[in-house]
C-alpha cells in the first residue's frame, strides 16, 4: 500500500467514509483514526497499533452539541472543564451511551472523549457523520508521533494516509479526567497543567500509575519509550561522568551544560518555558533515538505547571537510576 502525505480532508473523508483508518493531527499528537461504529476500521487500529484490546480508545468528536449521542450523563464539573478547555488537549471518561461499541471502550462502561483542537482535523470532523477513534499514531510502547514524518516512519506502507497539519502545537497527549460521583480524577498528566485545570475544579487527586494501569498491572509501565537506553536522572554531570566512553545524548531544560565531544545535547528551552520543552520533548526524543547513541540522559524537570507532565513521560520512558 502506498501511504500518501497530504493536508487534503476530502480525501481524507473518503477513506474514513469508506472504512479506512488514516492518521490525522491533533494540538497534542498524531493520531490513528477511524469511524467508531466500523469494527473492522476499530479492529484494525489495534492490529496496526499491537495494542491489547483492553486498552481503550479515545473518541473524537467535533462539537459540544454531539457529545450527548455518546454520553449519559454530565457531571457539572465535567461540563464546567469542557467549556474551558474544549476545543483542546482534555479528556474526559464519561458514561457510555449503548451506541458506543464495546470493542471501542473495551467492555467499559466509560468513554473517553474530546474535541481536539486543530483547524484541519475539526474540519473533518465537522465533514463527517461519526466521530473518530484515534489512540496516538505510534506501535504500542514506542514514542508518540509529533511530525507527520514521525508517523510516516512507523507506519508508511501500512495506512493509506497521513493527513498533513505540521507539527503538533502542544507535544504531548492530553490530560485525562475521570470521575467518581462529582469529583474528578486525573487518570493521566498531560498537556494541561494539573494547576490550570484545578483553578477550574478546585483540588483533584491524580491516579497512581498501578491504579491507571488498566487490567494487566505493571504491563503499561514502560510506555513512551525510545530504543536507545534512556535515563532521568537530577545531576546529569554526573551521570556523564559515571559513563565515560560513551556517546550520550543529553536532554535539558535551559541552562546548558560544559560538555565534550561525544555529549550531543539538546536544551529544550533556553528561556525556560515550560510549554515550549513539553511542545519539543518527543521530537527530541525522536531525534536523539535515531542518532545510533549509547545512551539517552535526561535532566528531570521542575516539579511544577506541565514540568510534572514532563517527569511522568520521563518516567514511562526511562530507567531508573
Ligand atoms: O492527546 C491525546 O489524547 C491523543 C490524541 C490522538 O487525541 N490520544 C491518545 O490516545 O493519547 P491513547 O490511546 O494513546 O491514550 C488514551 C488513554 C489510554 O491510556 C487509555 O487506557 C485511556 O486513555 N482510556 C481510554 N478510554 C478510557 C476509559 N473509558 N477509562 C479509562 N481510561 C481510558
Ligand atoms: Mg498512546
């Protein structure tokens, strides 16, 4: 199969419309879509994906007005997020209506869903009579995709498009909201800042990676991860100077470091802007994982605003030291 790259959403809906998956681009990253009521359009998104089929999707969708045709009900803070946030990088895991398909939620009785938030993509939604399933655009385990080469790479000669919207603005996947009763849960950090969302909700707990786990505990942990052997560490002279002989590709956030020849780093953002570093962290990733290094250093991020999103990446990517 010859897989074109293209920013043309005509086409685009016609391979959806005739139960193809494609993939498309979001603000976070690229996903790998299709019409959610095709089962073998969802069937063969777990294949391409080598995703376990109880890992649930998330469900795309291009306005407000259609969220009620997926879901039961609304919990007021549900509602009082989506107004600020949607369209944009926020998932919410609601009540399924019985038109959802199991295979989409994986038996649960929950969706996730959102309204992303990229001309291109709303367009074709808007085009569309069903909403689109698309988990990120990367085989199970490997790093999301930010650039429409990032996708082409793993995927190219397997899908019969990728839609071309540049390089995601935001960089990593969205933040994931669930709820018990009225109170929201963080089920994952992401592109919004855990402190953005509670100037919404007032306090929220976040999930422990066990607890989000879905079904098989421990199988998810290693997520996010590039092959080259990737470590985050808080001193990372040291770590250069515990692996000495090594070609090290170093990840920072501002300030950079004093290094030989055989360090290849990366400074995310020399002003240290936090949403500048997460908009970067996967292309750099990427970038580093094809430079045919020993290891992959990375410094760990403030604790703070998405520098927390930034550490839970690192972690999933990582190994410990
Ligand atoms: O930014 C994003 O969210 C991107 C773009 C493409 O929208 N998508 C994305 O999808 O990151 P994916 O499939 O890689 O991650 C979705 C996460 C999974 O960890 C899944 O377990 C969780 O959402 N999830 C989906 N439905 C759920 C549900 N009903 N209950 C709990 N978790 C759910
Ligand atoms: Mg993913």
């Amino acid at each position: 199969m010859q897989t074109i790259v293209s920013g043309n959403i005509k086409i685009a809906a016609d391979l959806l419309e005739r139960g193809e998956i494609i993939a498309m681009p979001t603000e976070t990253v690229y996903g790998l879509a299709g019409n959610i009521f095709n089962e073998e359009a969802i069937k063969m998104i777990f294949e391409l994906k080598k995703r376990p089929l109880f890992n649930p999707l998330i469900v795309h969708i291009p306005s407000i007005d259609t969220l009620e045709d997926i879901v039961e009900e609304i919990p007021i803070k549900a509602k009082n997020l989506a107004d600020v946030f949607w369209p944009g990088p926020l998932t919410l895991i609601l009540k399924k209506k019985s038109t959802v398909p199991d295979l989409v939620t994986a038996g649960k009785d929950t969706v996730a869903v959102r309204i992303p938030n990229h001309p291109l993509t709303l367009q074709l939604l808007e085009k569309l009579d069903f909403p689109l399933a698309a988990p990120s655009a990367n085989p199970f385990g490997s790093i999301s995709p930010t650039t429409p080469s990032h996708v082409f790479g793993y995927f190219s000669g397997k899908l019969p498009m990728v839609l071309d919207g540049g390089d995601c603005e935001r960089g990593i996947e969205s933040t994931i909201i669930g709820f018990e009763g009225e109170d929201p849960i963080v089920y994952r950090l992401g592109s919004i800042a855990l402190e953005e969302i509670e100037e919404v909700v007032g306090p929220v707990k976040v999930r422990n990676k066990k607890e989000s786990a879905p079904t098989a505990p421990g199988m998810l942990s290693r997520h996010y991860a590039p092959d080259t052997p990737t470590y985050m560490v808080e001193d990372v002279s040291q770590f250069i100077a515990q692996n000495p002989n090594m070609k090290i590709g170093v990840i920072i956030f501002k300030e950079p470091l004093q290094v030989t020849e055989n360090i290849h780093q990366v400074v995310l953002s020399e002003s240290g802007d936090l949403k500048e570093a997460t908009s970067r962290l996967y292309a750099v990733l990427h970038y580093l994982d094809g430079m045919d290094l020993d290891l992959i250093v990375a410094e760990r991020f403030p604790n703070e605003g998405l520098g927390k999103s930034i550490n839970d990446r690192l972690e999933r990517a990582t190994k410990k030291k």
